[in-house]
C-alpha cells in the first residue's frame, strides 16, 4: 500500500538531518524510555511503544499536554525531509513497515511525498535513519543524557535545551538551561522561543544570590520583571551591606549617601520599595541640574543651539514655578 499526500518535495525545505532526526527523537522520548545508537551508518532510535496507521495522517498525534512534540505532523515532515535528502528511513512499528520516499505524480505533475506501507513483523517502535558518523556525532551533542531540568552544569554558556533536545544557542547568557516542555512554548519548527518566556524561565532556576548576581552583571536571562521582593532586597544588603543605597543609573544626581551602589533603575525603585533604607534627596532644581549637565558633559560651539539651550533651561524654571510660557 502507498499512502499519497498532497504535499511537494519542497515543503519544510529548511529542514536538514538535524531537525528530521529530532522529530524522531522527541516522539521515542515522549513514550518513555528509549534506546538511541549508531552503529555501520545507521542511526537506531527504540523504544516499547506503537504507532498506529493513524499517525501518519497529518494533525493527528497521541501526544499529551506536556509532550515535546504537539502538532501532529513532525514525523511526517521528518520523514519528508529524509526522502529528499536520499537518505534510507525505516519506521516499523504495529506489525507494519513504513518507507517514506519521493515520487512521481500523474495528478499534480510533480513529485510529491509518498510513504509504502508493507506488513513486517515488527517489536515496539523501531526507527533506523541512514547519517554519517559525523552527523551522528553532532546529533549526539544536540541531546542530554539527563532528566534533570534547570541550569546545566559543564556546558558554555547560552545553549537553550527543551525536554532535553537543542533549541538555540542566545548571546549574553550566563548559564545554559534545560527547560521542561511546559515552561517553555515552541512552534513547529522549535525555533528560538519568546525572549521574555526564556527569561522568565530561566528566573526560576536561581537563587536571590545567583539573581541579583545575574542582573548586576548585565545578563542576558534577566528582564525587568526578574524581580522577587523581600528576598533580593535581603540578598543586596548581605552582598554590599546595610548602609549601602541601590541607585538608579538615571538617579546618580538626585540621591546622596555615604555609600551607593548604582544599579539598573527598576532594581534600585523595587529595592528600595522593600526595604527601609537611609538617604537624602538633592534638592537642586531640574534647570540647575541641566545647566551643571552642560557645563559638565557639552561642548555647544555653534550660538544658535546654546541660545535654544538657555530657552529650554528658560522654559523650565517657569514650569518649576508653576508659570505658563505664553
């Protein structure tokens, strides 16, 4: 039996042996344990399940909410890609064989993707993909042989794994991550997720010291809203002390203290909104400060744009006094 889809050999044709080999990867670990090798050219992926003739029709999938894959067409798009590329695939499963492959259409005029379906006999689900040790090799690198999620330990920083599988690799991170499915949302091509999702993620697998240390740092797997409370605010007194006043890069002119520590201003707002900390205001007006700013900081050469400056500064200690420029 040959199933015939409407579908042409160039569809998915940003797909390589990575992305066809992972669609096979995620369904053997999302039945359970599984065994993957290769040996004489030949990836071999198997695990105790069974596929039904059913899953090869697309949009239908057993997955469970939770699962790596969900959209019940990657095997089907995986097993297109490998046709394309030439390379030998086997799926048996359900005392059947299926075999995808490339072929002529009398309807469409055109090569389409077909799958040969014969009767085998046939143990779990057993997959066998033809790659080259190479291949293999990078394969091998792109999958964790851990179950634990969180910041992975020994691995450069940025590499962003989902349910154990390669996702992206982001600049600026400090760590790399294994992310369970349901805290990260990927599209059918699992490409790099939401930023914010990521960061907020990422987030979760520190802690108050590993945070603070994280933001002060500029790192890439923190945002505005990495923020915990009570807990940071605890975290930044015991790193720089009681005495010591977390500052917004903007407030630099505008808070005085013995000791200050300039932090991004939505860090310095937060933490001082949770703790009771010591210090005073300048109270120099906002024209003063422009004009120190000038002084300080501008060189203005050219007359046209220092008499615009005095106007603005001119403008400005009316608005402080509450006068309407007319």
């Amino acid at each position: 039996m040959i199933i015939e889809y409407p579908i042409s050999e160039n569809y998915v044709k940003n797909w390589g042996i990575w992305e066809a080999v992972r669609e096979f990867l995620q369904n053997a670990m999302d039945a359970g344990d599984c065994e993957v090798y290769w040996f004489n050219g030949m990836i071999r992926i198997y695990n105790t399940g069974s596929l039904c003739l059913s899953m090869l029709l697309l949009g239908e999938s057993d997955k469970v909410a939770g699962a790596r894959g969900q959209f019940g067409e990657g095997m089907k798009l995986a097993m297109l890609t490998l046709a394309r590329m030439g390379r030998k695939v086997r799926v048996r499963s359900g005392g059947k064989q299926w075999v995808p492959e490339l072929s002529h259409s009398e309807v469409f005029g055109m090569n389409i993707f077909k799958v040969k379906v014969e009767s085998v006999m046939t143990s779990g689900v057993d997959v066998e993909i033809e790659v080259t040790e190479a291949e293999w090799l990078e394969i091998d690198n792109k999958r964790l042989k851990t179950s634990e999620f969180g910041i992975l330990e020994h691995k450069r920083n940025g590499l962003i794994f989902v349910g154990g599988l390669y996702v992206c690799t982001l600049k600026g991170f400090e760590n790399s991550y294994n992310f369970k499915p349901t805290e990260i949302e990927l599209n059918r091509d699992r490409d790099i997720p939401s930023m914010f999702n990521i960061q907020n993620a990422a987030m979760k697998y520190m802690n108050d010291k590993e945070l603070l240390e994280a933001i002060m740092k500029g790192s890439g797997e923190v945002n505005e809203y990495s923020y915990r409370g009570i807990g940071l605010a605890k975290e930044f007194i015991k790193t720089y002390g009681a005495e010591c006043i977390p500052v917004g890069i903007s407030e630099q002119g505008n808070i005085k203290a013995e000791k200050i520590k300039v932090v991004p201003d939505w860090l310095a707002r937060n933490l001082r909104s949770h703790n009771d900390f010591s210090y005073e205001t300048n109270d120099t007006s906002l024209a003063d400060r422009l004009e120190a700013w000038k002084k300080n900081y501008v060189v203005v050469t050219h007359s046209e744009a220092n008499d615009e400056f005095i106007e603005i500064v001119k403008e400005v200690r009316l608005m402080e006094e509450n006068v309407i420029p007319f």
